[in-house]
C-alpha cells in the first residue's frame, strides 16, 4: 500500500467550524402566531427572480437591516416548505456569536421578511393564508413567528461527508479554484 501525503497551505479554524447551517425558513401549511398561513408556492417568483439576479435574499441577524450576519447558499421550496443553507460571516463579531448559539441551542429560530402580494381572509377563524409574497430577507431569531421554522442542523469539518462538500469547504475556506479543489480531492 502506498502512503500518500498532501501538502497544501489553508487557514482553517482548530475547532473545526464551517459557519454552515441548514433548515426552514417558513413552514408551509401551519397558523403563525400572528394568524398567517404561508401556502405553498408562496416564494416561487422571489426565488425565480433570485435565481436570475444571482442573489438571495438577505441573510440577517433579529431582522436588522444593519446586521447582516452571513449569506443563504441555496433557498428552495419543497413539500414542508422554504429549504435553506446558510453560511456564516465567522470572522465578523455577530456572525461569530451567532454561530456559538446555534451551536448551543440558544438561536434556533428562522423568520420571514416579507411583502404580501396576495393573500385570502378566513373570517370564521381570522387567519390569513398567504399566497403569494416577496421574500426580502430570511432573520435567525431567537422566536420565530412560526415555531416550526427553524435550524435543523448547525456544521461542523467533522460533519462533510461527501467529497462535494469537502471540495466546497476547500473552495470556501482555503481559496481554492474549484479546479484546485477537485484536484485535491481526487489525490486523497
């Protein structure tokens, strides 16, 4: 058996931290505390429209516009409801702390930013089912409005567990091309 060695030169953090989180940002078919009901195919344009402008809403700490604290990676709807992976801004203050709770189950909550741009009123049970709706901007909370909406897993190194998410981790925190990286990967 032959021993291979790789020599390549990256910062990566000791503990073994991504920034990288997963899970939902509204769940579909449940009543919100505030009596709303997001339907399914809600955010179809928003995320059409995201798609063509290459950006996706805003990623923000408590819903302050003046603290945002990473980006979203991906945003899709599914059967339960808005799919999301984030990315943490680890080496800003909020970002950091923000991590550190996610971590701990002290910040789990996820919650909506948006405009109504159709609705219906249920007036026997006041609720509101949201039908259609701009997407601004997707807050980690400490109480989500939808109790439902929440992170579903915080990663870690430890945690890649694909050869593609290992080649994205080296694209991300080494600076690697992805050529550099899947030619890395291909050595191991």
């Amino acid at each position: 058996m032959t021993n291979k060695t790789l020599d390549f030169s990256c910062d990566l953090k000791a503990d073994g931290d991504t920034g990288s989180f997963e899970g939902y940002g509204s769940v579909f078919s449940i009543t919100d505390r505030g009596g709303d009901i997001v339907a399914p195919g809600a955010f179809a344009d928003t995320l059409a429209a995201a798609k063509t402008a290459g950006r996706l809403p805003a990623l923000l700490w408590q819903h302050r516009q003046a603290e945002p604290i990473g980006v979203y990676t991906s945003m899709e709807e599914d059967a339960v409801g808005l799919k999301v992976t984030g990315k943490l801004a680890l080496k800003t203050a909020r970002g950091a702390e923000a991590y550190e709770l996610m971590k701990m189950g002290a910040i789990t909550g996820l919650s909506i930013g948006y405009k109504v741009r159709d609705d219906s009123w249920d007036r026997v049970t006041g609720v509101r089912t949201i039908k259609k709706a701009d997407l601004f901007e997707l807050s980690l909370v400490t109480i989500p409005m939808n109790d439902a909406s929440r992170v579903s897993a915080v990663k870690t190194i430890e945690d890649l567990d694909s050869l593609s998410e290992i080649e994205r981790h080296l694209r991300d925190a080494c600076g690697m091309s992805k050529s550099e990286a899947t030619a890395m990967v291909s050595r191991v």
